[in-house]
C-alpha cells in the first residue's frame, strides 16, 4: 500500500469511527432519532410503503393518507431512491435509522473523495470532510429526510462533475449523471436546485459558456436516468395543490434572519432569539454552524486571496441573499416573475454557502500546511472534533427505542382497520393554550406526541386516516377542496365534524383531554399520560348507496347546501346531472393497496358511492364493463350502476407514467454504461 493510500484509508477510517460512535446507540437499536419530521412523517409515511411492498403490490397508491394519494409518484416517499429499500430489512425500525445515519457516511466519505481529486492533502481533506458532514448543517438534516438524502449526495455529484469538467472523461460524464439523477429521484426541489447553480458557478468560473452548456447536458442526462420518479411527479405536480402556487407569506417563511450570518462563526448567535422567525417561533434548520476552525479558515483564505476564492466568495453570497428570502427584495422580485410560486423556505438556500465554506476552507489549510507544525494541526483537529462534537446529542435528539412500538390509542382502536378512518381532531388544537401543558416540557414531550399519535403517526399502526392537514403541501387539489369546505362548514354547523365523517368513512376521531390527575401524577414522565381521548361517529363504510342526488356548481355551492341542513347524510352531491337512484346494498367488499372489489345488488339504476379520492389514473368497471367515475362529494368519487340485479364493481389504480418513466430510465442508464465502457479519448484540460 502507498502511503497515500495508507494516509487515505486512516481518513476514511477515522471519519467512519467518529459517525459510528457518535451514532452507535441508534446503530444498535438502543436508542432512536425520532424528532420533528422522522416521527411525525417520514416513519409512518415509510411504514406504509414497507406494507404495500411486503403485501406484493406495487406501492401506486397511498390507501392510509387522506382518504387516499398517490404514492409512487409523490418524490417525497422515495419510491425509487434505492437506500429507501433498507426499509424492507426483516427488523422495519433498524432499517429505518440506518437509511438515517448511512447518509453521514455517504456525505463525509464523498466529500473527502472531492478534496482528494481537488489534490488536497489528506488532512485538509479529512477536516473539510468533517466540516459538511459532520457540522451544525447536515446534523440538522436529520430530522428532514428528503433534505438529508439530496444533500448527502451532492458532493458526489461535484465531484464527477468537476472531474469530467477538467477530463471530458465518458466515465465521470456517467457517473455525475447518476449521482444527481439520485438527487432527481429523492426530489427535493430547493436542495436540486442549489446544486445546478453549484455546478453552474463551477463551470461558469472554469470553462466559461461552454461549461456551461456541458453542465446542461449533464443535467439532461440525469433528468432522463430518473424519469423513473421525475415524470410521474412532474405530473403529480399538476395533480396537487402545488400547481395552483402559493401565496407569498407561505413561501417566504422561514426566511433567515441577517442576524444569523454570525452564526457560520457563533454556534449560540439565535440563543433566545426565537422571536427573529416570527410565528415560526424558531429556525428551519436548528444549526449552520460548520465548526469555527473552517470557518476562520475560509474567512482568511478571501482576505488573503487564496486561489478559488472569488469562486468561494460568489457561491457564498448568491447562497446567503437567497437564504435571506423576504429580508430583501429578491424574493419579492422572483415571485412576481413566477419564478419562486412553489418553493418555500429560503434559509434552505444557506446549504450552498456551508458547502463552499467547508471545501474552501480545506483548500486554504491545504495551502497552509507545509507552514503548520504537526503537533498545531494535531491540535486544529481535535479542536475541530471537539468543537462539533458538542452539537451532536443537540441536533440529533434520540429517544428510548421503545418509542415507536404501538402507543396506547392505537391499541384502543380496534383491528378491522381496513374498514374505517380516523380524524385526528385533536390536531387541529394542539396549539391552544389549555393543551399546552402537554407539550412544554421539553425533557419529555416527544411522548406527548407520541401518545397522541399526531399526524401522520397513525399510519405507522395501519390506521387509515381524513380530513387530514396537508403535511407537506402534496394532497391532490380534490382533498384540499374537501377539507377546505369541512372547515368553511364548521362555521355553520355544530355537526359540520359528523357531516364530513359520514363521507368520509371516519368512524372515530380525537380530541385532547384537559390535563388532569394523571398529567398531574406524571410530575414530568409523560411516557404513560393519554393526552387525547377517542369519540365515536356512526359507522358510514367506505362503500355505500346514495338515497339522493344533488347537482352542485362549485365548492361554495357544495357549502351552501350542506349549511341549509336540507339534504340527509346520504345525499350524494354530484357535478353532473342528477337523478333519483334506485336503492341498493353492498354484499361484500374486497381490498388491497391499488384495487378494491365491490359486489352490490341494486333495485334499478343507483348510485354507488366511493369515499376513495378521485384521480385520473382510478379505473372503474361495472361487471367488466368501464364507467365513468363521478366526482362527488367535492372530495370523493361514485359510479352509476345500471338496472337492477347483482352487479360486481371494480377499482384499479395504475400511472402508466410510471411504466414509461421507467423505460427512459433503463435506456438512459444502459446508455451512459455503455458510453463509460468505451475506450476514452486522449485527457483534455481546459
């Protein structure tokens, strides 16, 4: 072994040492990461997929959500994204934390790669490593998924990149592409984004225009390698309340304070400064801090004008005023232009700057280091360790392994699961102040949450849930119109809540219970304290008849006609034209994650209502024959079944984008296999 590989490989170890210890109680199933988003969406939201899959289906369909979404075509599951399958492992919890903590890995072993081929020195490597992977930043990602994968990603995708910037090389041409197809396929927009304007900046400063145009191709490429997952969620898009953007104060939140530029050098400039993020009450990401030793490095390295610093010093600033969001006008400017309408949160933006900061910064140590005596940067580096090391039990909270077996309520309900849906009620008022107390304290309110089983926790338990809150802003435009008139009709009504469960096939929902004796007696330990109780609604199943029909114009006509209290809870209102159904019963239903069979008989021509969520890729046939399915109940979806007798209807849920998405995919990715195997040509630098 050389003994560059010999000083490569101690590297790689000791980052790889330090991960595993820092996270070793998560790697051995003692302890769990579970805060913010890992518990209250992605565990449950990866749950579901891990059931459809085991239950032999392909996960089209997201039975458990809101009365029913998309699910492969929504990017945020991860369909596609292969560490997403360490779900399917035999223990679900241990595959889950590792798809957590392998991303550390992943972004501290490709980052060190990066600086290696930037022929840094294998120290300056080592600490800029450490810096991005290891700093304030990406241990924030761990509590947002989507975020952590895309991120832990982009140094790879630099590094070919850059690689094939310099060589023209097939091969790094290949590999770049996969690499950012990976980040393509995860689908998070903001962190997508920031590496082409990465790469963009990269190649603008190196090869000019024509890097540029090189690096537009490169990103064709990667586009078509994940058409897999990018062409059914271009489509989805369409589908959700996405495509009807959103309003400025919704996608300038959590815009950064300028106040929290300091931080890159202060890891406590926000101390009890919440008050900066308004209503927010605190940051989207909980730390920028990439270790003060890079930092000051990086600082100096501009001041002294080290080689690559207007590159450094560009990506920093195009970073920090996009970050910045409304505290400028360049968002304000942005969203007039149409260019910012679904993006939301600025402060994502400040990942560029981090980035540059921690591989700047390596590059002036690199510069640095025939001066540096080895025992100084011996020191540096323990400083460094130490210095982030702090941050860690902080920003990646753990909890009791314990914590995501079923929680009591979910034993409550009972088995027959498939049947009903829950409305988490509770939900809607987790922030008034007589519920509070269960969530102020600190040292224990994740069990609060926990307990209440918040959404999406019921899904983790196989309960299907409606009327949902929209976690992340995905639903299709029919379930957001849905919930919208629930809500406008709770002005109206004090049983707008069992209106909208008869549709909806809710037959329990939650509401809090005061604290009481038990919160009282838990002095702190809320392991143990029900925070919410159920209430029962009447039993409306999921398929049913409609003793009338009611034509209605628009949502607020859909609104107005449930106010005036004149219609039953089985009227059926319907866009089209009505007509007096004919009685009928449902005998047996029959379901799974993508189909449902239907067997009915009826008395003439009825109406068979289905409080599935309407989609264009729903087929719907009555014995054998296609129907049209009728949007209905704003919401939902029915079907006319003719003439009298018994009559077998069948749903089945397919995106044929999927299909086609899939094949661009193959070939692309055959095609960039075989292109790397070709003999290369002669090496040209620009």
């Amino acid at each position: 072994m050389t003994q560059t590989r010999r000083h490569d490989a101690i590297a790689l170890a000791v980052l790889a040492a330090l991960i595993t210890l820092a996270f070793a109680d998560v790697l051995l199933g003692i302890q769990s990461l579970y805060y913010r988003d890992v518990t209250l969406y992605a565990h449950p939201a990866r749950s579901v997929l891990r059931d459809v899959v085991l239950g032999g289906e392909f996960p089209y369909w997201n039975r458990a959500l809101s009365a029913g979404q998309p699910l492969a075509a929504n990017p945020a599951h991860e369909v596609f994204y292969p560490l997403t399958w360490l779900i399917l492992l035999p223990d679900f919890n241990r595959g889950f934390q590792l798809y957590i903590v392998v991303h550390l890995y992943l972004a501290a072993f490709a980052t060190y790669a990066l600086l290696r081929s930037m022929r840094l020195a294998a120290p300056a490597a080592f600490l800029g490593a450490l810096s991005f992977a290891c700093g304030g930043l990406f241990l924030s990602y761990l509590n947002l998924l989507p975020i952590l994968a895309s991120a832990a990603w982009l140094p790879a995708t630099c590094l070919f990149a850059r690689r094939f910037l310099h060589h023209r090389s097939r091969r790094d041409f290949a590999l770049a592409a996969v690499c950012f197809a990976m980040q393509v396929v995860i689908g998070e927009p903001t962190t997508l984004l920031q590496t082409g304007i990465l790469l963009g900046l990269y190649a603008l400063f190196r090869g000019g225009v024509r890097g540029v145009a090189l690096i537009g191709l490169l990103s064709l490429a990667a586009l078509l390698a994940a058409a897999v997952q990018a062409l059914p969620a271009f489509d989805h898009a369409g589908d959700s309340v996405r495509a009807r953007g959103f309003g400025y104060e919704l996608v300038t939140e959590w815009s950064m304070p300028p106040l929290r530029i300091a931080e890159l050098f202060h890891r406590d400039v926000l101390e009890g400064r919440a008050a900066l993020y308004g209503v927010r009450g605190g940051p989207f990401v909980a730390s920028i801090y990439p270790g003060l030793a890079i930092a000051l490095l990086a600082l100096g390295g501009m001041v002294m004008r080290v080689r690559g610093w207007p590159l450094a010093l560009t990506i920093v600033a195009v970073s920090i005023l996009l970050a910045l969001g409304a505290h400028t006008p360049l968002w304000r400017w942005l969203y007039d232009l149409g260019m910012a309408r679904s993006l939301r949160f600025p402060e994502k933006f400040i990942l560029m700057a981090v980035f540059a900061i921690s591989v700047f910064g390596a590059r002036v140590l690199d510069v640095l280091l025939p001066r540096i005596p080895r025992i100084a940067l011996a020191l540096v580096m323990l400083f460094m360790v130490a210095d982030l090391g702090r941050s860690v039990t902080r920003l990646a909270p753990r909890v009791d392994a314990s914590y995501f077996q079923p929680p009591p309520l979910a034993r409550l309900l009972p088995p027959n699961r498939g049947e009903y849906r829950l409305y988490h009620h509770a939900a809607r008022h987790a922030a008034r102040p007589e519920v509070q107390p269960y969530f102020a304290m600190r040292d224990d309110v994740e069990w609060a949450y926990r307990n209440a089983m918040m959404p999406m926790i019921p899904h983790a338990y196989g309960v299907q849930t409606a009327i949902d809150a929209d976690f992340d802003l995905t639903s299709l435009q029919a379930t957001a119109d849905f919930t919208d008139a629930a809500w406008a009709l709770a002005r109206w009504r004090r049983d707008w809540a069992d209106v909208a469960a008869s549709m909806s096939n809710v037959w329990y929902r939650t509401v809090f219970s005061p604290p009481g004796e038990a919160f009282a007696a838990a002095r702190g330990k809320l392991r143990d304290v029900q925070p919410v109780q159920l209430l029962p609604f009447e039993r409306y199943p999921r398929y049913s008849f409609a003793t009338a029909l009611e034509s209605i114009r628009d949502k607020d006509d859909f609104v107005r006609k449930l106010a005036s209290g004149r219609f039953g809870k089985r009227t059926a209102f319907v866009s089209g034209t009505a007509f007096a159904p004919a009685a009928g019963r449902v005998q047996r239903v029959q379901e799974t994650a993508n189909t449902a069979r239907i067997d009915v008989e009826t008395a003439g021509r009825a109406f068979l209502v289905i409080s599935v969520t309407p989609h264009k890729y729903w087929t719907i046939t009555v014995d054998g024959t296609e129907a049209p399915a009728v949007v209905t109940n704003i919401g939902y979806q029915g079907v006319v079944v003719p003439g009298a007798g018994r009559h077998v209807v069948e749903m089945r849920y397919r995106n044929p984008l999927i299909a086609a998405g899939a094949a661009i995919s193959l070939v692309t990715l055959l095609a960039l296999f075989l292109a790397a195997r070709r003999r290369e040509a002669a090496a040209v630098v620009p």
